[in-house]
C-alpha cells in the first residue's frame, strides 16, 4: 500500500517537472509583442482609474477623480510603454 502511493506520488513529480520543462512560445513575433506592449500600456491606467490602489482616495466615498490624477495615470502609461517597447524590440533581440 505504501508503495503504491510512493509510486503514485512519483509520477506525478515526474508530470510536474516534464510539464514545467517544456520551453515556453510567447511573444515569438512582432504581433504578439505589440499586442502585450498595447494592453500593459492601456490595462495599467484604467486599473489605476477604475480601483485606486494605494490608498489614494482614502475611502472617501464623495472623492471625485482629479485631473492630475489621471495625468499622472496616463504618464505612468506611456512610461510603461516606451519601457517596454525598448525591451522587447531593442534588448531582447540582442541578449536573448
């Protein structure tokens, strides 16, 4: 009995670790990199306007969005897309 479930729990470390070794295709092409860069790019601001991490409205339930708010969540946008822009399309190429 022992053995049977030493047996069963080894194969499925054997599963496991054949599944996680298996290499991984993403972002192969041009258009699989665009579409991650644009949907950080536009994803990140609208979760940053939508729920407000962080604490920055303090719970108040009559705080409107301020403009520099969503500037600032614009901003952080376009920084997260030049960022990523330059990794995959002049870093990764180069060194990966």
């Amino acid at each position: 009995m022992l053995n049977l479930i030493f047996h069963r729990m080894n194969n499925i470390v054997e599963n496991i670790i054949r599944f996680w070794s298996k290499p991984v295709f993403f972002l192969r092409n041009k258009k699989e990199k665009w579409g991650l860069i644009i949907f950080l790019a536009l994803y990140i601001p609208l979760f940053l306007l939508v729920f407000q991490p962080f604490g920055v409205n303090n719970y108040d339930p009559t705080h409107a969005i301020r403009m520099e708010f969503v500037i600032a969540a614009i901003a952080f946008g376009i920084v997260n897309f030049i960022t990523l822009f330059i990794f995959e399309f002049a870093i990764t190429p180069y060194f990966f």
